[in-house]
C-alpha cells in the first residue's frame, strides 16, 4: 500500500469555524489531489497540486484553499465551514499523469461533519 | 460536458459471474480505470485500460471499447468479500479522471 495518511479521521465542527486537513505521504510522488465523496455522487475533484507551492482548482472548489509548501504534505482549508461540506474527504497521490504512471492511490479518508 | 454512467447497484450469487458496465463521455481519453471500495474505506485500484481489449488479472477482467465509449468489469468465482462498491473513472484530455458514482455490488450466499 502506498504510504499515505490522513489527519484527523475524524471530525465534528460547527457551522462558520474554519477547518483544515492533512494529508501527508512518504512516496515522493509529484501530484497530490483532494477529493470529496457524497452519496449518489462520484468523487469530485476539489483542488490538486503538481509540486511545492503548485496547485489548481478542481470541480467543486468554492469553499475551499490549499497549500502545498513540502512534497509530502498537502492540506485542505475550509475558512468557514457550511454544512454542505459535510462529506468524506480523500486525499490521493500520483506519479506523473500523463506518463504512463496514471494510477492514484488513496489515503483512507476524513469524515467531516459540519453542525 | 462529460459523464460516467454505472448501475447503482447490483446483486450476485456466491461463485457465480457478475458484469459491471461503465459508459463514458468525456473530452479526451487517456486510460480507464476500476477502482474497488469496501464500505467506509477507501478506493483501491484494480485495473488500467488504454487500449482496446480484455486484460485479465485473477478473478478479475476489464474490457474496453474505445469507440463505444464502453468498458466492463467481469469478476468472476465470486467471493463474499468481494461485496463493495465498483467505481469506474477515465482520464481525460488533461489527465484529470472524471468519477462513476460507482456500483454497489451485493453477494449473496
């Protein structure tokens, strides 16, 4: 398994508080991604990075910051939680897309639940 | 804009065969791939397909038509631990995969 973590794995936060999660890796992989999971949705996309201090919106951005300033550490910023953030969030790594080495792995997920 | 489609849910016998279908539309094609996920835990990768054709591993197979924007997954000797959720994604034009909602898949014995 790749190594990958995710922290907290669990949280209960209310409603205007900001919330940040981590992701951290020991792969030395170059892409590093934050997904959402929501019942009756695929996962989406929130923002992914391709190296130190490079990163880019995905699908579902709004709401959300990222930093990226050390390869193995990537978090997740909510400046002011809603309850629509409610969800299972998954941070994943890949070597380099579009280099035959396509394949995300994935950290175990976070489970927030925003009151 | 781009679309994955996948059965919500499905039912299979212990030891028996079990298709899952996947349909995309997407804006470019670089690879599709099935990712398999236990409840509360996350996806783990089980196939890759870029070209068209069967490539097998196991028990399980994962075909794919690139002209019909089409793939399937076959497990096949169906175990009771390979209950979970089948998820399909394809790699579009930049590298970005695009999600199936995925395919519950239920064993019974």
């Amino acid at each position: 398994d790749a190594g990958i973590t995710q922290s907290p794995r669990h949280k209960v936060t209310e409603t205007g508080t900001p919330v940040t999660l981590r992701c951290h890796q020991t792969e030395n992989h170059r892409y590093m991604y934050w997904y959402r999971q929501d019942p009756g949705h695929g996962l989406r996309l929130i923002h992914y990075s391709y190296g130190v201090k490079d990163t880019d919106k995905g699908e579902v951005s709004d709401g959300y910051s990222v930093s990226r300033s050390k390869t193995e550490d990537f978090l997740l910023t909510l400046e002011s939680a809603t309850s629509s953030q409610t969800s299972v969030y998954f941070c994943a790594i890949s070597e380099s897309p579009g280099q035959g080495t396509d394949t995300q792995y994935f950290g175990p997920g976070t489970r927030l639940t925003v009151l | 804009g781009q679309n994955i489609d996948q059965p919500t849910e499905m039912t299979a016998t212990e030891g028996a065969i079990v298709q899952i279908n996947c349909t995309y539309q997407t804006s470019g094609f670089n690879g599709l791939f099935w990712y398999q996920q236990h409840a509360g835990e996350a996806p783990t990768f089980l196939s890759y397909n870029v070209l068209d054709g069967l490539e097998e591993k196991g028990r399980f197979s994962s075909f794919l038509s690139r002209s019909k924007g089409y793939s399937y997954l076959l497990l096949k000797e169906l175990q009771m631990k390979d209950s979970a959720s089948y998820l399909c994604a394809v790699s579009d034009s930049n590298y970005q995969l695009i999600w199936g909602a995925g395919t519950k898949l239920i064993i019974k014995p």
